[in-house]
C-alpha cells in the first residue's frame, strides 16, 4: 500500500465497519484502442462520439495532451492540430469493462459497476480470506487486466475511495486516513458527482476545493444549489450515503447432466425456457432446485446436438430454443426428469 494510507480500519460515519475499494481505470477507451490498433500508441488519437448528433469527444490518448472530454470535434483539432479521429465503439468498450467487473466478482461478490472504467468493491468480511487488506488489494489489482493499468483507493464510503483512487499512482492504491474530510479538502471540486453546471456555478461563487464546499454552512449550500449543495456538503465530510446497486453481471455457470442426453430429449428441452440470472445454477446431477426445471449454460466449445451461433460465444440454439447471448444462463424444462 501506499505510504500516505492509513494500516488500520475505521469506522463508517453509520457506525458500521464498512470497507470499499475504488478501482479506477482512467482512460478505459483509449487503453482499450490503443490495444487493438498499437501503430496509433504514439500518435495524438482523439475518440469522438455522434449519438448525440453533434460529434463530442469522449477520450483521446496520451500524445492529445491539449484535449480533453466534452469539447467538440472542432474544438479539439483547433487545439491539437495533427489529431487523429477515431469513432467510439461503445460495445467494444463495455464489453471489456463487464470483462473487468467479471474479474474483480472472483474477488468479491459485491461488486458495483458505476460510470465506464470505474468499480467499487465491498472489502468488509474478506480480510481474513485474503490475509489482510494489503494483499486484498493486490488481488484487486491482479485480477483486472493489466494493460489497463488500475489504480486503487480505500475507503469508508464510495466518494473517498474515488478520490484516493484519483491520487493513486498506476498499479498502486491510497488509504484514505481516518480524517477524511481532511484528505479530501484540497481536490477540486470537478470530482464532485453533480452536473456540469453545478460545478461551475460553484466555481463562480469561489468554491473551488471541497474544502472550500466543507467550511460552508449547509443551509448556505442549500439554498443556492438545492439538493445538489446538500450532497456536495456531505462529500465533502466524507460522508457517502448513496445507495449501493450490486453489478448483476455474473460468471456462466457451467453445469451438466450425469449422462449424455439423447438428441431428441437435448432438442425437446428447449421448447420451454424463461432467462434465468438470479444466483448460482443448482446442478442436476445432486437434485437441487425445482423438480424437472435445470438451469445451465452451454459451452460453445461443448460437442452438443444443435446449431453452433456464430456470436454467441457461448451458447447454441436448436429448435425454438432461446437466442444467443453471451454470459446468460437459461432456466430450462426437460421431460420426464423430476
């Protein structure tokens, strides 16, 4: 760990021990094409995405250093005028970020994806699995891939383990210290999770740090920001009660039937299927679950009756089974076994 953070617990502001990793990916995007086409690593790259109609940038790689997210294409190549263009491609990048998330849930099943290229992990209770938080961590490091280069911060609530993550060096981590409004007093206030306009309207009346935002009467706060000051107010304390939403992605299970089925019963099985992604797959073969209903994935690498999908990359569909998917368990329905 790094040697600014804290080598003891301490307690959520709530009263309980909770304990949450930031793991933080910056620029996901450009890493993620930067690897699949290395002759741009050196060039100044900006990604600009049109969904919205007028083209935005949304990452660039290291060599645009006089760009940055939000400007217009036109903005961007007035400041970096040898700029490449390269359009978004969003699945690619979502793809490799549930391939992240996929990873750090071997470490911890409490795992939340929040905005692209950023994870928080619930660290409480695994200490001992793990021998300590130090090693913990570094599992968390481990597990996600290394050409994306993460970083790691720990901490009571979300926001100042994002922050710490923030001020992580690559493939290191930052404890936030007990004092956490402390720590977190000379960042900007642009780390705060409020809108654009918010921010610069704080700006404008002089708040420019959250320390400056956690010296403020919150009733001040409030009645110029709303809601929005309120928030602004507890971050800056250290204080994160916003609500935690498990990342539902989750590893395929890979269960089998103890004997190889016939291709008339692997074919009438399908006839009768409802998605299925609520938990572990209960096995067959040691009868658990709802008598006569078997739930499972198929490998498509599996000798198996049927049409092998071309993108699935782990289903197959036979009959009026259901369409490919990758990474879904399907509930299925076989004859004549209770």
């Amino acid at each position: 760990m790094n040697q600014r953070t804290a080598s003891h617990p301490f307690p959520h502001p709530g009263g309980c021990g909770v304990k949450i990793a930031c793991v933080l990916v910056t620029h996901l995007r450009a890493k993620v094409e930067m690897r699949r086409q290395p002759h741009l690593k050196g060039r100044p790259v900006v990604i600009i995405d049109r969904s919205l109609g007028r083209p935005l940038v949304i990452d660039h790689f290291p060599a645009a250093s006089n760009v940055s997210a939000g400007m217009t294409l036109e903005q961007a190549l007035s400041r970096q005028t040898d700029g490449d263009v390269l359009e978004a491609d969003e699945g690619a990048y979502r793809r490799e970020f549930q391939r992240m998330l996929l990873s750090l849930q071997r470490v911890s099943d409490r795992v939340e994806g929040a905005e692209m290229g950023t994870a928080y992990v619930r660290l409480d209770g695994l200490e001992s699995m793990y021998s300590g938080e130090a090693r913990l961590v570094t599992t968390l490091l481990n597990a996600t891939p290394q050409y994306l280069a993460p970083r790691v911060g720990v901490g009571n609530a979300k926001f100042p383990a994002y922050v710490a993550a923030r001020t992580s060096h690559t493939l290191g981590s930052v404890r936030v210290p007990p004092e956490a409004a402390h720590f977190l007093a000379p960042h900007s206030v642009d780390l705060l999770p409020l809108p654009p306009a918010v921010k610069e309207e704080m700006r404008c009346f002089g708040l420019h740090t959250l320390g400056d935002v956690a010296v403020m009467k919150p009733e001040a706060l409030i009645n110029r920001f709303g809601p929005e000051g309120q928030r602004a107010w507890e971050l800056a304390q250290g204080i994160d009660g916003f609500p935690w939403f498990p990342s539902s992605t989750r590893s395929p299970s890979w269960n089998t039937l103890p004997c190889p089925l016939p291709r008339r019963l692997w074919n009438s099985c399908w006839r009768r299927w409802t998605p299925c992604c609520d938990g572990p797959t209960p096995n067959p073969e040691c009868g658990a679950g709802t008598p006569g209903e078997w739930r499972w994935s198929v490998p498509s690498t599996e000798s198996r009756p049927g049409r092998k999908t071309s993108t699935s990359g782990g289903l197959w569909e036979t009959g009026n089974g259901p369409p490919a998917s990758s990474g879904v368990n399907w509930k299925v329905t076989i004859p004549g076994l209770r």
